[in-house]
C-alpha cells in the first residue's frame, strides 16, 4: 500500500486538504521515501512517525518547513514548496501510509516523534539506509543532511570558508522556534573556538543540534564527538560511536532521525536492544501518540541518562583541551601571530642595505671563494657574526624580510639545532655561501633568545646576519684575501691551521657581536609588542564600553 | 573553594549570584551588596583613564570574621565578587586570580553567545559548570 500510494504521493498531498496537521513532513518525500524503505530499513520510522504525528500536537510548523524543504530539494529536487503544501496535505497521506508500513518497524514508537523528526526522518531515510548501517548516531550528520546545511550556510554566506556573525546565526536559527535557552545552550555547544560566529562546520553543528531538538532529543551537555568540526574524518570514530550511542539510538529510535540506522546497528550489536524498541513502538502505537509520545519521551530520557554519562565523558575531555587551546585566543583578542603581524605592518622595512652589502659580500666571497681554493678558508667570509643593532623599525622588517627571504630563513632555522656545533663549525666547515653567516648567527642568537619567538629570532637572524656580513667582510675580507692568496701558494696544513684559528677567532668575536645585537633588538620588539598590547588592549575596553552603552538599550 | 559568586552588572544588579545552598543565601546577597561599595570605592581610586592598564583584580575588598570578599572588575564595569570561608586558609591569592579568570573568560563566552542580550541573567550551562568547579563541594 505504501509504496502503491507513493505514487502520486506528492500530487496527492497537494491536494489534500491535509489542515490539522501541523508541519507534516512533505508527502512527496514521504512517498519518495517509502520507495526508499525498500532499500532501506529506516523508512519505517518514517512511517510510522507519520500516524502519531497527527494526533500529537503539531510541532511549529516552520521548524518543519525549513526542515522538510530541505528533504524536499534531497527527495524531489524540486517539491521545496510542494514539501510545505503537502506537509500539511500529506498528513492524512502520510498516516495512511504509516499504518501499512510493515510491522518490522513497528519497533519505533512513532507517536512519541514529532512531525520535524519526520522531516528529519525523510532526510535520513534517503541516505542513510542506503549508506551504511553504522552511521546509527543520532548525532552524526548525513550526506544529505550535510548537503542541506551546506544550502542554508550558503544562503547566509556565499563563502563557505567564510565565518557566519553571530548575529545573522542568531536571526537564523531564531526562525526554528526554539526557546532562547536552548538556542543559546546550542551556541555554546557548537562555538567550539568562542569566537562569536560560526565556521562552516560549527553552522553544521547548530544546525544538526537544532535539528535534533526539534525531533525530540534532549540536548547534550557536552558535544558529541561525531558533530565535533572534526567530524568528517572520523570513520574510525564509528564503531564506538556507534556503541555509544546505541542505548541513545535505542531509546530515541522514533525520535532519531538515523533511527532507521539505529535500529539494524542496534539489532546488530545488542538482541536486547530491538526488544526494548520493540516495547516502546508496541505501547506507542497502541495508545494515544500523545500520551505516549510523552512516556516514550520520558522512557527515553531516562533510559538515556545511562549512556550519556558515558559518552559526554571523553567530549569532555576534549572540549576542555579545545577550549583551552582557544581560551587564549578568546581571552586576549590578539595573539602572538597577530601582534606580530601587527608589528610588522606600521614599520615600512628600511631598505636593507645589506642586500647590497650582501651582494659586496657575496662578491667578496666568490673572490674569496675562487681564490680560496680549499674551501675552508672561504667560508670564514661566511658567518661573519656581528652586526650592529638593528633598529626597532628595522626588528618588523625582519619579518617580511624574513618572509621575503624564508630560503634564508629556513636556512637559519636549520642551523638552530647547530648552534651546538657553532664552533665545531668554525673549524670543520665553513659554508662557502652567504647563508653561512646567517646560518651562524641563527644559532648564537638562538641561544641568547631561547624564550622569544623564533620567528623574530629567524627574521632577525636573516636581517642581522647579513650586516655582518656586510661588515665582516671588509675586516675579513682583508684578512681572508690574505690568508686565500696565501693558502693558495702555500696550502699546508699548517697554514690552515692557523687561519682556523684566527678565524675561529673572529667567528667567537662575530657571535658575541650578534648575540649582543640580537639582546638589543629583541629587547625593542619585545618594548614593541607591548606597546601594541595595550593597544589591543585599548580597543578591548572601547568595545567593552560600547557594550555597556548598547546593554541599558536591550535591557531598559 | 569559594562559597558565593556572584556577576554584578555595571548598573550594579546582580546578573548571577549563587551560593552554596546550605547557607543562608540572602546573608551573602546581601555581602555582596556591601561589597560593591568597595569596589566602587577602589575603582575611582585609580582615577586614570579607561584605557589606562587598571588592575582588574582588586584583591581582597574586606574581611570579616566569617568570610571574606574578593573582587574583580573587567574594563566594561562588570564586577565579580567572591566570597570565601574564612577557614578555609589554604586559598592563595595566586588561586583567586585564577578563579576571577576562569571566571571572566567564561563571563567573555557567555558575552560572545548571540542568544544572549547583555544585561540578562546568565543562563549559560558552561558558565555555571564553572562556577560549581569553584564553589566549595559540600553536600
């Protein structure tokens, strides 16, 4: 009967004159979803839910009709406002329908469940059965689910990368009609970074949450690790998903939109379970959907009360690790990184005179180089450690050179672990290139910066390096086209030698200079990034007040 | 482990308030609205500019022989207050400082909550998750 009166269903519940029913769920799915049943085991609960529906109080219609619009556009594609017609219409259809869908999903008690979880029900038919039968979470959002959200998110922000306000979420989800406790209990459930809007993953939360309230569920008071933003990936998180929320699943499979999913995992994994779906369909479609709608609710709750604790467990644990990792962030409106950056956009980098130091240099050294047969004694030229201070201004150019010259950088970076070797260095191998300096100077600075940021240490590093450099090279430059051309007509060991030494020499002397000048430079980024902390801080406390001036409007 | 805490709102009404139940509450309520004279007090004391790094935390506003009161105060005039038994020793001020920011960073979530007009009462389940981690674990 079902699946003959499915038919025409959506033709059929246009035309009926569905009237008592209140935000039934589009008959067009519902017959769509009958088909479904076939292939999938959840149609029942959708079924079902329909003949309780009608007795029970309709639930707010919107709710349902942005609920069941989105089925629509799953089921039909097009019987979006159909959906909203044959809500109403269906009923009567939909009921029809119920009561001949086959006693094996008599299991779920259809009174208890409103007409969203119909709507809900719809959508999770379509896939879920077709899907796999471990997706029995109730709190796990389905393809077509997921689809539909992404539809909603888009309508608020084209963008999906993009934050929703909480502002325009808030306008949005207040058309659900659920009480302002909930909706803000909600937010605070799927905000997971406190920030004051939604991503795209934490609109899907809401959403899925809000869409579970609205069929029945209570809300958690952790969030479920399947609707964490990390949701997506977590196939491996099914099977205790799964077992976890089986006692769920079993309690609210009328309710649960992937009750259908629920019921053959339930079945799967524990006999006892269908039994007690089996009871509570029993008593539902025997008595009054009301009536039963609120024990089998009540049943529910209770009969959830045992599996929640268990599960919210490791949420918790989670969530304070996630909220901890933002309390920074929330706490103070800027971080290490936008401070930085902060710093780095008002100072315009002075042009770096080193490049064209660094160009002398490196002519310099490729002189040395080419004279400096052997190689070690070119390097010296290298790491040329000290520099003179840089100024403040100069400290943000560090950054975006930094950034301009993250080979360099990255050189540096490298070389940090080196610093140990530093001197080993001197004597091994010196790194016939211009990086070499800056490689050694990473590493001395390190050390005398080991708390601050390495990245300012890097940029330094980069910049600082290569004024040595520029200055190193004159000195040594002396120094080493002497020793080279001396190398080259003599190139003893002993020779070498002895240019290590002096070069040893003048690397320890570099390192000090640079370290000291790392000291003074680190010390004015440090001045600096306070001053842009009270700053920051400044800006806080204006829209602190400008909160304060808005409140005694909203509360006045 | 305090026994009440309480969230004052600039206008100086009370935006939370609870305390261990066992007591008597309204004694407290009324404690804390003794104590936003001190904290009025130690505001305008400062006397610098808003922007001006004023200490949030204003340490111990009073002590009596019972309990006694601690106050903190964001840069938006929204006071905490907390009241701690006077036996309980062990609490440090380092440990106080630590509850007014837990205290203020959920007060920030709360805030940051769009379903919440400010100037309502809190009605954040966080937010008194928080609280019951601090109020003294009594029956």
């Amino acid at each position: 009967m079902r699946y003959s009166s499915s038919i025409p269903p959506s033709i059929e519940a246009q035309g009926a004159p569905c009237g008592p029913a209140s935000g039934a769920v589009t008959w067009t799915p519902a017959a769509d979803r009958s088909t479904f049943r076939h292939l999938e085991a959840n149609v029942d609960k959708k079924e079902q839910w329909s003949p309780p529906r009608s007795p029970c109080s309709s639930p707010p219609r919107s709710p349902l009709t942005y609920r069941s619009y989105p089925y629509a556009k799953q089921r039909n594609g097009v019987d979006a406002q159909i959906a909203y017609e044959s809500k109403h219409s269906s009923r009567p259809m939909v009921q029809l329908e119920q009561h001949s869908s086959p006693s094996n999903y008599g299991t779920k008690p259809t009174a208890e469940h409103p007409a969203m979880a119909r709507a809900s029900s719809a959508e999770r038919l379509d896939h879920q059965g077709v899907v796999d039968y471990t997706d029995d979470d109730p709190w796990r959002i389905t393809e077509e689910q997921l689809e539909y959200y992404t539809n909603q998110f888009k309508s608020l922000q084209p963008d999906l990368g993009a934050l929703i306000l909480g502002a325009v979420a808030k306008n949005f989800f207040t058309k659900s009609k659920l009480p302002i406790p909930e909706l803000s209990h909600i937010w605070e459930l799927s905000d997971v970074d406190r920030d004051g809007a939604l991503t795209f993953s934490e609109f899907c939360t809401a959403f899925h949450l809000i869409v579970a309230r609205k069929n029945g569920y209570p809300l958690p008071e952790t969030l479920p690790p399947t609707l964490r933003p990390g949701f997506m990936q977590p196939a491996e998180d099914i099977p205790n998903i799964a077992e976890s929320a089986e006692p769920l699943i079993v309690f609210e499979d009328t309710q649960l939109r992937h009750s259908q999913v629920d019921r053959s995992v339930v079945e799967r994994h524990q006999p006892s379970l269908p039994t007690i779906k089996q009871e509570l369909t029993e008593e539902s479609s025997q008595q009054d959907v009301g009536v039963k709608r609120g024990v089998t609710c009540q049943e529910k709750q209770t009969l959830q009360l045992g599996p929640f604790p268990e599960r919210p467990e490791p949420p918790q644990e989670l969530d304070p690790q996630m909220r901890m990792k933002t309390r920074p962030r929330s706490y103070s409106s800027t971080s290490f990184e936008d401070a930085m950056k902060k710093a780095e956009e008002p100072p315009t980098p002075p042009p770096r005179p080193q490049k064209t130091h660094s160009r002398a240099s490196s002519l310099d050294l490729n002189k040395l180089f080419q004279q400096g047969a052997p190689g070690v004694k070119s390097g010296w030229l290298p790491p040329p450690p000290a520099l003179p201070p840089r100024p403040p201004a100069s400290q943000v150019p560090h950054f975006i050179n930094v950034s301009e010259k993250t080979p360099q950088n990255k050189v540096q970076q490298p070389n940090f672990a080196d610093f140990t070797h530093f001197r080993e260095e001197e004597e091994s191998s010196v790194k016939p290139e211009e990086q070499g300096p800056r490689s050694r100077f990473g590493p001395s600075t390190e050390d005398l910066t080991n708390t601050s940021k390495q990245d300012i240490t890097a940029a330094s590093h980069g910049q600082v390096p290569q004024k040595p450099i520029r200055r190193k090279y004159h000195p040594e430059s002396q120094n080493l086209e002497t020793p080279p051309p001396s190398a080259m007509p003599f190139p003893t060991p002993a020779k070498t030698s002895q240019k290590l030494l002096s070069r040893q020499k003048r690397e320890i002397q570099m390192a000090i200079r640079k370290n000291k000048e790392t000291n003074a430079v680190l010390t004015r980024l440090n001045s600096e990034l306070q001053q842009q902390l009270k700053v920051v801080h400044q800006e806080r406390v204006t829209l602190e007040s400008q909160l304060e001036l808005l409140r005694p409007l909203a509360s006045t | 482990m305090a026994v009440c805490i309480a969230v004052i709102a600039k206008e100086n009404y009370p935006l939370y308030i609870r305390s261990v139940p066992t007591q008597n509450e309204l004694k407290f309520h009324y404690t804390v609205h003794t104590s936003l004279d001190v904290v009025e007090e130690k505001i305008s004391s400062v006397g610098k500019s808003m922007g001006d790094q004023r200490e949030l935390y204003l340490g111990l506003l009073y002590p009596t022989e019972d309990y006694k009161v601690y106050g903190y105060v964001t840069n938006s005039k929204v006071k905490f207050v907390i009241v701690v038994d006077s036996s309980n020793t062990s609490l440090r001020d380092n440990e106080i400082r630590s509850m007014f920011r837990k205290l203020h960073n959920s007060f920030t979530d709360v805030m940051c909550n769009p379903f919440h007009n400010p100037g309502d009462h809190i009605q954040s389940k966080a937010f008194d998750g928080i609280v019951s981690g601090m109020m003294v674990q009594t029956g």
